[in-house]
C-alpha cells in the first residue's frame, strides 16, 4: 500500500464549527480504544529521566495533555501547536507551527499523537533535523498503513455514530500512516546515534520509540 498524504477535512475547519466539534469528540473516542494515552503512558514511565520535559506536538484541544501531564508535572509537560491554548490547560502553550519552534533544546522528550502522518518525507526530514539534535527520547503514535485497518476503522465509525468528517479523514490518515522503520527513516535518525523500535497494535497503531544511544 503506496503512502499517500492528503488534506484532511478537519485541518480546513473553524474549531467552532459544529463538525470540528463532532469529529474531535470521535477522535477521543479512537484515541481511547487505540490505547494511546496508555501506551505514551507506560513509556514515559519507564524510559523518561526525572526531570525531563516534555513536550507534545500537535497537542490540539489538549486531550491527550491533560491526561499525561498530572504523572510529571505540568511545569514538565509543555503542549506545541498552531491554535491557542485550550482553556482547561494551565502549563506552557507554544502556539506556533512546528516548523518555526526555536526551543528545541528545552525538550529532550518529543511525543506526538496522529500528527506526523500529516507530512511528507521531506517535510518529515525537515522536522527530524530540528528535534532530533537535542532530544533524547521520541514517542510517537501513528496510524499503520495496512488497508484491513481502513475496513476496521469504516466499520467502528459506522457502529460509533462517527461525523462524515471523522470517516473521510481516518482514511485519508491510514493512507499517510507507516509501516516497519519508515517514520525513523523519513525523520533522518542515525542508527549510529539512535536505537528505536516500531510495533503495530491490534486495532492499527504504529508505535515508534526512539532513544540516543549513550
């Protein structure tokens, strides 16, 4: 299955519009039964350093911020993105494109949830070279790129009520998702520098950690 990055519907919308509202309420909801927030959960646990910050790209309403950053601190858990700072967030917001973030170096963690599927490989390469020189551990949650997982997911928008918005997007991300070593190969890690480990859960997540060799 070719990868294959496309717009997504809900990227073009006002956050107030009835079906941004809908669709981010279906995204919790996938996100829950994917196990994200557990799984960047269990990892931050046992891989983070006492007194690492954090930060999440893409963080978005702050769902997935709120969730992770009472087990650090929220003065450790900083959320990155191109809206303003959702109202029940109270750590620091960088509202800004990822692409033009300057403060690197403040964040050894790097995590991000169905964000990095949204680019291409250079665009990806772009963004490695700037994280990656001074991050220490890279969490990411994406789609995997199988066409059984476009079926599941037509099928459990289907039994969820999910807004045409939600369906048409989800497919359109299973299609940018990754599969293997792609994500650490697209964002330029070094092997020489770099140890990672990709997996593929159940209901379709691609899970890559990635910590500096020593």
């Amino acid at each position: 299955m070719r990868r294959i990055v496309e717009p997504e519907w809900l990227d073009e919308l006002p956050p107030e519009d009835p079906a941004a509202i809908h669709s981010r309420r279906d995204l919790r909801w996938i996100n829950r039964r994917l196990g994200t927030a557990a799984w960047l959960r269990g990892q931050l646990a046992t891989r983070r350093a006492p007194g690492e910050r954090v930060i999440e790209l893409g963080a978005g309403d702050g769902t997935l911020a709120l969730d992770l950053a009472p087990a650090l601190g929220s003065e450790h858990y900083a959320g990155l993105d191109r809206v303003s700072r959702p109202p029940a967030w109270t750590g620091t917001w960088h509202q800004t494109d990822v692409f033009n973030f300057p403060h690197w170096p403040r964040y050894p963690v790097v995590i991000a949830s169905l964000f990095l599927h949204h680019f291409t490989e250079p665009q990806l390469r772009q963004l490695g070279a700037a994280f990656a020189p001074s991050a220490r551990l890279l969490l990411f949650s994406e789609p995997a790129r199988r066409r059984r997982f476009q079926w599941v997911f037509a099928l459990a928008c289907r039994f969820a009520g999910a807004h045409r918005v939600t369906r048409h997007d989800g497919h359109i991300s299973i299609a940018a998702g990754f599969r293997g070593d792609e994500l650490p190969v697209f964002l330029g890690l070094d092997p020489n520098e770099w140890r990672w480990k990709t997996d593929i859960a159940p209901l379709g997540a691609y899970h890559l950690r990635a910590e500096r060799r020593s």
